[in-house]
C-alpha cells in the first residue's frame, strides 16, 4: 500500500511539472515579442562588437577609450574590458543570448509550426453546404441552368491550374497547392539554428593571429592574439608559409592602388604543396586557416658599399606627429662606424632620401643606383617589403554558409501560398468555395477565372476533345 501511495505521489510530481512546463513555461519562451527583443540585443551588440575594435591589447584601449572623458559619458577602456566589449562574440553572455534565441525558436517550430504544417496536410472534404458559408470565397451553380457546371470540369481546371486535386469521394473534391509556403517558416528557423550554431562552433573553436613578414621570409603561426577556449592552435605545424614576394602597385598620383603577397605553402622537406597570389578580398586557404591581406609595412633596405657583400639593414618608423608614414635607417661609411648616413624612405616605389650627419639632403637615389657619400660608393640595391597578413581558422563558417543557404530557401518557399479548394455537389447544385494564406487578392482574381470557365462551353467542348 506505502508503495502504491509512493508511485501515485511520483505519478503526481511528473504531471504537475509536466502542466507547468506545457502551460506556464513553453507559453513564456515562444511568445513572439520575447523572440524579437531577444533579437535585437544579439544586433545591438553585434552592431557594438563592430565599432569597438575586438582582441586589441589593454593598451589600445586605455589610449582609445580613456575614462576622462569617458566616451558619450561612461564608455571607458575599464567598462570595456569588464563587460568583455573587447571580445564581444566569445563572452559568456553574448553566447547565452544565442543560445536562448535558438531554443526559443526550436520551441517554436515544435510547438507553433510542426502543428500547422501537419493540419495543413490534413484535410477533410466539405459535404454540407453550410460549410462553404464560412470560407472567406464561395459561389454556388444550379446545375439545372449551368450545364457545363460539374467537378469533372471543376477537377480538369484545377489541374490546369497545377493544384493537387483529391476526388476520393462521388459528389465531393478537395485541392490544393502551395504546400510548400507552409513548410518555409520550419525551413527559416532551421536555418538561424544552424547560423547560430556556427557561429557559437566558430567563437569556441576559432583563433586569430596576425604576422608581418619581410618578403623571401618564411614563417609559422606563433602570434596568435585571439583564440577561443577549445580553439586548436597550430603549435606543432608540420607546413610553413614562404612570402615569395611583397610588392604595391601604386596610382599615378602616388596612393596605393592594391597591395599583393606571393605565398607558397612548404611542407617539413621545403617542397611546395600550395601556392596563391593573394591581395585584399583574395585570400589563401589551407587546412581550414585563410590567409588575410591585411596591412604593410618596411622592413629593410638592401645597400652595397664600394665591393662589399650586400647588406640588409633593418629600417624603423618615424615619428612624424601625424604627417604620413616614414621609414628610416643609419648606413656606417667607415668600418670604426664613426661616419655615416641616413636613409629615409615613405614607400616601396624603390626612392630613398640620403641625409649626412648634420641632416642635410645629400642626394635622392632609386634602388639600382649609386652615389659617392663621405668618400665610398654606395649603392641602393632594394627597398625591402613586409607583409601584414591576418590569420583565421573558424571552424563555423561552413556551418554558418549553410545555414544561410537554408534560410534563403525557406524565405523564398514562404512565398508561395497555400490555397485550397472545396467542392459539393449536392441536390442539383454545385458548391465551391475556398481560401488562401496570403496574396488574396491573386486567389480572388484565380477563382473567379476558374468560375467564368466553368460555366463556359469551351471547357465541356475541351474536356470532351481530352476524353477522346
């Protein structure tokens, strides 16, 4: 008896929590205005994971975004870095919003759209004529007056028409088409799901690094300046990247028209197992990791002096408060380094300014010359390149791509509309009726055409010339 008393109570403890689930719970999570705010705080921080640079050092932050003045009053690098503005689309608040979104939508198409889509499938014939009374569009014939009125005629014109046309039954039809536009809004929330789940595999998973490189150097991922906690950083890399070379190509007035970087992919042995020319928009990929171009800078120039071996020279940016970028380097002329001169350069067009010690302009020379300064010879053989490369492995993305792909097929599929038409003929007279989900007024417009050639002779002169 205790046992029977200890199953009914459990029994009890289940229903009740199933009732409270089903009637207080599920309403809660699928209420539409819930769904849309939800929504848009993932767009507001979205749109503030954009304007606020992401993954930059503390220092970025405290000289972009100090706290007098603080930014529109409160907005300060401290602000920032506590609520994990800095790294909006991997904090543990902002994947909580997607991952709410996603089960309000799950519980959505469960509960809302699975059941509509199957009573759309379910479908009864009409058999009493108070029945068309309540369909939004109806008509009746007498069969006495409109000969040519008779479902057979109704059914060759739906067909017409592409409506699926189910005459099960004598005296009655039922048809539809557009069953399609009732499966568009699962199809919809399927696609955000799985864009949602790319994007939560692509922030727990994915990493960013960036590298600048002297062109002819060859390099491994090592500065990695983003990662999410799962990511899996190439730290054992059996391949390299070699930048074959770093060139500008510049617009007559002297602005850079597009910026390029040869790579080549090397395996352990130095052999090339991939190759691309890439520039911004165009980048390489390789085992899941896409190579940016991103950036550039000046890493050396390569002199001669009198019959030296050639020498490259690391070049440094100068400060110019502001004024455009420059880039400089000291040459010794003597081997005790007590003389020598300054090199400063602002692009890789291949022309350098060469300055003696008291910072006077000694000539102007374009890689391939040579000028005598201080009694030697020297001779400007390049102007070396690096290349600025940003580095992303996102795991997500084909997810995320797919997930578009999905959506933009259920948008489209919910376009087209879900009519239906019921038809009865019963004592002399012929019933028919119908309705449709959206686009009324282009139903309207159908179903009166259908009538008009109902009650035609060229439908019965047709429908005969098919029967033969």
């Amino acid at each position: 008896m205790t046992v029977d008393n200890t199953n009914s109570q459990t029994s009890n403890w289940w229903s009740n929590r199933r009732r409270i689930l089903r009637q207080d719970f599920l309403p809660l999570i699928t209420d539409l205005r819930l769904a849309i705010a939800l929504l848009l705080l993932i767009a507001l921080f979205s749109i503030t994971g954009t304007v606020i640079e992401q993954g930059q050092s503390p220092g970025f932050y405290q000289a972009n975004y100090p706290e007098d003045p603080a930014l529109f009053g409160f907005l300060s690098w401290k602000v920032i870095q506590v609520l994990g503005l800095n790294d909006v689309y991997r904090t543990w608040w902002f994947l909580a919003l997607l991952i709410f979104f996603g089960t309000i939508l799950v519980a959505c198409t469960f509960t809302r759209q699975l059941p509509a889509f199957k009573a759309a499938r379910r479908w009864k014939f009409y058999d009493q004529p108070r029945q068309f009374a309540k369909l939004a569009l109806s008509a009746e014939f007498d069969l006495n007056k409109d000969n040519n009125a008779s479902l057979e005629n109704l059914s060759q014109l739906l067909s017409d028409r592409s409506y699926k046309v189910f005459p099960e039954q004598p005296g009655v039809l039922y048809a539809r088409k557009g069953i399609i536009g009732r499966i568009g809004p699962i199809v919809v929330h399927i696609g955000i799901v799985v864009i949602l789940l790319g994007g939560i595999l692509g922030a727990m998973t994915g990493f960013v690094a960036q590298e600048m490189i002297p062109s002819g150097n060859t390099f491994q991922i090592k500065n990695i300046i983003n990662a999410g906690p799962w990511a899996t950083k190439p730290s054992n890399q059996d391949w390299a990247v070699r930048v074959n070379r770093f060139w500008i190509d510049y617009t007559p007035n002297g602005g850079i028209d597009q910026f390029y970087s040869d790579l080549s992919v090397v395996n352990a042995q130095g052999n090339e197992v991939d190759h691309k020319e890439i520039f911004v928009n165009q980048p390489l990929r390789y085992h899941g990791i896409t190579f940016y171009q991103t950036s550039w800078n000046i890493a050396g120039v390569k002199v001669q002096i009198n019959n030296s071996p050639i020498f490259q020279l690391p070049v440094a940016e100068l400060d110019t408060q502001g004024k455009g970028k420059l880039w400089g380097t000291w040459i010794p002329t003597k081997p005790d380094l007590s003389a020598g001169v300054s090199l400063i350069t602002k692009d890789l067009q291949g022309t350098v300014l060469i300055y003696d010690s008291q910072g006077q302009l000694v000539t102007t020379l374009r890689t391939g010359m040579s000028t005598q300064v201080n009694g030697v010879t020297l001779k400007l053989l390049d102007v070396v390149g690096s290349t600025g490369l940003q580095i992303k492995s996102d795991p997500g993305i084909p997810m995320v791509y797919a997930g578009f792909a999905i959506l933009m097929a259920g948008v489209i599929s919910s376009y087209f509309s879900h009519s239906q038409i019921w038809a009865l003929q019963n004592d002399g007279r012929l019933y028919i009726g119908g309705k449709t989900n959206r686009a009324q007024i282009t139903f309207e417009r159908e179903v009166l055409g259908i009538l008009d050639r109902l009650s035609s002779t060229q439908v019965k002169e047709k429908t005969r010339s098919l029967k033969n």
